[in-house]
C-alpha cells in the first residue's frame, strides 16, 4: 500500500507517492514560477486559482509515473499550515474528496516540519537533531526529538526570512523573482569581500536572527552608486550579499549546536539549495557534527516531504490522523494559522 502527498501551500502544486519505506515512486510538481515572475513575488489570488488548474492534471501524471491506481492508496497526506490560505484550502479539499471517497486517512503535515523530515527519503536519522528550516517565510532553529514528534523552537528570525532577503535583495537589484536562485549564480562569479554588509545580532547568546538591516544597506549601497550596477559590479555585490546571509545562517547554527551539544544538524527549506551556504555550513560545524541536506529538489518546496512525514506520523502517531469522512476539522485548523508562506 501506498501514500499520497499533496502540497500546494505557496507557489508549487506537488504531487507524490511513496511506500511504506519512505521509498518515491513518483513526484510531479507544477511550478507556478511564469504566473508570479513579472510582479516580483507571489499574488495569492493567482496562485490559488492556479493550484485549482494544476493540481489535478499533476496527480493524474504522478499515478501514471508510479504506476498504481487510486485503489493502492492508504492514506493521504496534505499540507495543512502554515501558508497561504488560498493555496492551502485548494490542496486539504482536494485531500479530503479524496479521503472522502477513497475511504482512507487524511494527515494533516505542517508544512515547515515536512522540509526538515524530507532527509528521511534519503538517510536515516539518529535523535535529537538541530534544524534549521530557510524558506521564503522562515528561519527557525529547533531542536527535533522523540521520531518528529518534537520540535523545540530555540530560534528565528526578528523580521524577514532568509528567503525573504535574498528575494528583496534580488528585487533591489532587478533580478526577478525568486531571487535566491538569481543571487547565487551571479555569486559565482563575484567576490564576496567586496561589499562590507552587516551580520546582525553578533552575541552569542542569542540565537535568533535578523536580515532587515542587511537589506537596508544594501538599498543604501545602491543608492550611492552613480548608475545601475552590472557586470563583475553587480557579481560582487551578489556575492557580499549571499556570504553576509549565509555567516548569520552559519553562527546561529553553530552556536546552537554547541549550546545544546548536538552533533546532528539537518538544514532543509528552499535556501538550503544554495550552494554557498551548505560548503559553509559544512565547514562551519567542524568535522565532529554531521550536517544533512536534502538533494536540492527537496530542498524547495516538493509533495515528497509531506508524503515522507505523513508515513512517519502514520506509523508512529495514529491518534493525529483525521479519517477523511471528518471534512471540517483540516479546514478549521489551518485557518487559526497565520497566513505566512
Ligand atoms: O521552501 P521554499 O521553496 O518555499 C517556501 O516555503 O517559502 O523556499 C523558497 C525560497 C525563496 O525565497 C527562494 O528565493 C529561496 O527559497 N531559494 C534560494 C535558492 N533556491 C531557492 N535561496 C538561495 N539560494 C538558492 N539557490
Ligand atoms: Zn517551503
């Protein structure tokens, strides 16, 4: 038997299906990246209308890839929070028909504990870790116990998201959205000693972050420059950028590390795609600490995560699952959530 996982709580209506191993049969995802582009971030009218046209077509796909019928499916895993609420109602309602008529489980996976679990397609993890989820919308540090069960927030981010930098970094210097992907390729090419960007929050104790002081100066950088930045400039500014984001990511991480004497740290979100960050990191926690990353297709955001913590909430937590005749209580929890990505 098999488990299905939707996610569709930002821009990417994913599709996946895994065995009772963690193993992937198939993962379908449609990006919305086209739709969102020319407005420099994502419109949640847009992008919810846009799982309604996508999701369907990608799940019909991700059978025909996996080669199983409706009938193979055990249970249903759906992002539940947090997100965008638009996005979120489209992929839990169509999880829920589905539960509905299939007459099978619907889990409810949070989408942020979904990224760090997603090591699990690939290794096998030994409690208590330290994770660090960088997404569009957040940048939490947490201490993770107990088979996924727990998740201790010991840290996060006073303002914008890690993700969220580099985006409004990106948008500062016209390079479209998202901005990570945009920053660091010019990165490669840059030297990262050019520009002095501040890394905020220096004291050791505190392990939260911020990055709305970084983005600050980069605007004032901008404007006493005498035209638009391009070239080896440009390049230089990306990669001042990029390293001043990634050495706060780098000595909170560390510091938490050590504090908590944890010797295994999981790295997962959209931003732990970028290279940069994970050959820092890695140098960063020193030999002695074991640093896993999910491959970067599973760094962003992909139904393959929330099918892997789905099989292991089934497995390990029966009382959480939500039969899916019970077609109200989904709903109403991820509508007490914020609405953040
Ligand atoms: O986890 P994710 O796909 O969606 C959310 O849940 O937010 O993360 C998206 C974020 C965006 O801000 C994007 O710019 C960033 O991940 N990102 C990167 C890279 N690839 C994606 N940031 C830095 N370097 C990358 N290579
Ligand atoms: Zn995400």
């Amino acid at each position: 038997m098999y488990l299905l996982g939707i996610e569709t709580s930002c821009d990417e209506s994913s599709v996946a299906i895994v065995d009772a191993g963690k193993n992937l049969l198939a993962e379908v995802t449609a990006s919305q990246e086209e739709v969102h582009q020319k407005f420099g971030g994502i419109v949640p009218e847009l992008a919810s209308r846009k799982h309604l046209e996508s999701l369907l077509p990608a799940m019909k796909v991700c059978f025909e890839k996996a080669d199983v019928s409706f009938a193979d499916i055990s249970a249903i895993a759906v992002t539940s929070r947090p997100g965008l609420i638009g996005s979120l109602m489209v992929g839990v309602m169509a999880a829920k028909t589905l539960g509905y008529a299939l007459e099978v489980p619907v889990i409810p996976v949070n989408h942020l504990q979904a990224h760090l679990a997603a090591i699990e397609l690939t290794t096998d993890v030994e409690f208590p870790l330290l994770g660090l989820i960088v997404s569009g919308g957040h940048t939490n540090l947490y201490i993770i116990d107990d088979n996924w069960k727990s998740f201790t927030l010991i840290g996060r981010t006073r303002d914008d998201a890690a993700g969220e930098a580099f985006d409004k970094g990106a948008r500062l210097l016209d390079l479209g959205y998202p901005g990570g992907p945009a920053i660091s390729r010019l990165a490669e090419k840059g030297n990262a000693k050019a520009v002095d960007f501040p890394r905020a929050l220096p004291q050791k104790t505190v392990l939260d972050f911020s990055f709305s002081g970084l983005k600050t100066s980069l605007l004032y950088h901008l404007k006493k420059l005498p035209h638009k930045p391009e070239g080896k400039q440009l390049a230089d500014i990306c990669a001042s950028y990029q390293e001043a984001l990634v050495d706060a990511l780098v000595r909170k991480t560390k510091q938490a590390a050590e504090q908590h004497k944890i010797k295994t740290v999981v790295v997962a979100g959209g931003v732990a795609a970028n290279a940069r960050l994970r050959e820092k990191m890695q140098t960063g926690l020193g030999k002695n600490r074991r640093l896993l990353v999910p491959p970067i297709q599973h760094c962003t955001d992909n139904a393959a995560m929330v099918a892997c913590l789905g099989t292991i909430k089934q497995q390990t937590e029966k009382a959480a699952v939500i039969e899916g005749r019970d077609i109200f209580k989904i709903a109403a929890k991820s509508v007490s959530e914020p609405a953040m990505c």
